[in-house]
C-alpha cells in the first residue's frame, strides 16, 4: 500500500482523540508528586521562592507569550488534491504563508483558520517532541480538507503569524486573537482581490485560536465582512478558564491563579489575561454561525465558557454543537475530519448551490 493510500484509507472504527484521560493522574494530582516536582524545578530558576501555583503560571504565561510554531507536516496533495502554494500579507504586513485547493467548477470558497499551537496542516502531537501536548496525538486536518474540497467548496487556509511557516509579527507574542484577527481581515482582503477567488462567494470556518481571531476582528471591522455568507466557529475559548480549571484540577484557588496569571501576561506580554475573551466581541458575528464546541474539556470549563461566547453572537441565526465524544481539547480539532456530516450541512445549507 502507498503512503497516499495510507493517508486516505478511513477506519471507521478509529476516533482519534475520542477516549478520556484521568486528568488527576496525569497531571499528579492525586499524590501531589508532579506539583512538588514542579515546584522544585521553578525554584530552581534563579533562586526563586515559590508555591504550587508557579508552575502552572509559568506553564501558561510562557504558552501565552510566544504559542508554539509547529512544523507544517503534511499537504494537500498528499490526499490527492490540487494546490497552490501562496501567501499574502496580514492587515498589518506579517507576510503569511497559504494552500488554495481550488474545486472545479465551484464558485463557493471557505477561508479556514487554525488553532494556537497548530498550523494549517494540523499538530504533530505524535512526535517526540510534541507528545507533552494536549494528548500525545496526532491532529490532521488534511481528512476535514478533503471531504469540504469534495463537497465543492475551494479552499484558502493558512498559517497565522508566529506559526507554521508564516512571518513573525509583534516579536512573536502571541495575542491569543487580539493580534490575529489582523491576519484574518488579511485573508479576508487577499481572497476577494484574487483574480479567482473574487468571483466567489465566501464562508469562514475558524478553530480555537482562529475562532477568538475571527470574533474579534468582525467586532472592529464589520465592513471587512460585508459579504460573507456563513461561518462555524470550533472550540473559541476565553483565557481565564485555562488557568481557573488548571487550578481546580491541581486543588488550587482558581482566583488567585487567574489573578496571578494576569500579573504574568501584563509583565510579559502587556496584555491583561481578561483582555482574552470572545465573549466581549460577540456583538460583531452576525452571519449564520455554527458553533461546535467540546463540551467536557478537561482543560477549561468548556459548556460554561462556550455556551457564554455562544450566547454573545449577536446573530439570528446560529446553532451550537456539543462535541461529547472524548474529555480531551485536542480530539475536538479531529472531530470534523473523521465526521464531517454536520460541518457540510451548514455550509451547504446556508451557502446553497447557486
């Protein structure tokens, strides 16, 4: 069997990502020992006193400041699709790098965004390197690519600043939306300047990252997105919750984590960790929006926060998924991929053929 049969071949008995983790264990809580051990190593830097909530501070302060750019592993044609490498730059300048995977005959396009730590392939969570992350698995969005390219939609999707192959902007702080929503407005700008792409008509779909991204930017710039017709929204998330729920899993105080992590962003980032919520810009979506979100995320309080940022769209029309087939972040991103039904119907249903 080739490497591209290899790829394509779909097992329906596998869910990637769809098994729950015993967070306790994992993270040590339940004897103490990785707290402890964590304690010690962050003492240890320049003699700095400190107490079980450092660590994960410092975990989430760093992740904050600078995200993690990852390689860009796999490729359109690796599924047998046509494309063309291509970039553009953001509304500030940050060149960025893109894949357009044209459809024949099609005269619809989605833009598609990614989360933090991801590119537009996806997240090598299977490397050695990576396995400390969300999971320890692979997530490929090259399977989501292929059955939205199948169904007849074009497709524009790219690397945010500061990840993947795409430019560094703002010495590589991350602004968890608030800088990249300026590369959303860019792709926005490149697509409907595009010789090809500008006869089309547009949707959005944008993950985690991609999706406060998108929030934001058509909350400051609403005429940038005048002519979009639909848009899904996968995992958008608020920052606080990261660290509140990091708090309770450990036995911690979650304010006093949240405020602390706040101190961490404003000395390291400038920004204040309440500065990272869609909820805020909600006002700004107004296109038919599905939103799919995790709903038992050991990671942040994922039915509170999202039905919040779910209740913030101000659009009439909008429907909100809960993804329950695992507790783990990262198996969300795979979701569409290996069940796309749903992620189709709303574009097809509110982009119909022409």
């Amino acid at each position: 069997m080739s490497e591209a049969q290899i790829l394509n071949r779909t097992d329906p008995a596998a869910d990637v990502g769809a098994n729950d983790v015993d967070y306790k264990a994992a993270l040590g809580a339940d004897d103490g020992s990785l707290v402890e051990n964590m304690v010690e190593a962050v003492k240890g830097m320049a003699g700095k006193v400190a107490d079980k909530l450092d660590p994960l501070t410092e975990q989430y302060a760093g992740l904050f400041k600078t995200g993690l750019r990852t390689p860009v592993m796999r490729k359109p044609s690796d599924y047998g699709m046509a494309f063309e490498e291509t970039w553009f730059p953001s509304m500030d300048g940050v060149p960025l790098e893109a894949w357009f995977i044209p459809a024949a005959g099609s005269d619809k396009l989605l833009i598609i965004n990614h989360p933090m730590t991801c590119n537009r392939y996806g997240f090598p969570g299977h490397l050695p390197e990576y396995k400390g992350y969300f999971g320890g698995f692979e997530v490929n969005f090259l399977p989501e690519l292929k059955a939205l390219h199948d169904a007849g939609y074009n497709i524009l999707t790219y690397d945010l600043r500061n990840c993947g192959r795409s430019g560094e902007g703002n010495g590589g702080i991350s602004g968890l939306g608030l800088l990249e929503c300026r590369d959303v407005v860019g792709s926005v700008r490149h697509a409907k300047d595009h010789p090809v792409m500008g006869k089309m008509r547009t949707g959005l779909f944008s993950r985690c990252m991609g999706g406060n991204s998108t929030i934001i930017a058509m909350a400051k710039w609403p005429e940038e997105f005048a002519h979009i017709e639909a848009l899904v929204i996968l995992n958008s998330v608020s920052g606080p919750t990261f660290i509140e729920r990091g708090a309770e899993n450990m036995g911690l105080d979650p304010h006093k984590a949240a405020k602390r992590l706040d101190e961490r962003c404003r000395e390291t980032t400038g920004f204040s960790l309440f500065d990272f919520r869609p909820q805020d810009y909600g006002h700004g979506v107004k296109v038919p929006t599905l939103m799919a979100q995790l709903r038992r995320d050991f990671l942040i309080h994922g039915e509170k926060d999202g039905q919040e940022i779910f209740d913030s769209l101000a659009t009439e029309t909008k429907e909100l998924l809960w993804i329950d087939q695992s507790n783990q972040r990262f198996y969300a991103y795979n979701h569409f991929g290996q069940h796309p039904e749903r992620l189709i119907e709303w574009f097809d249903r509110h982009m119909p053929v022409s």
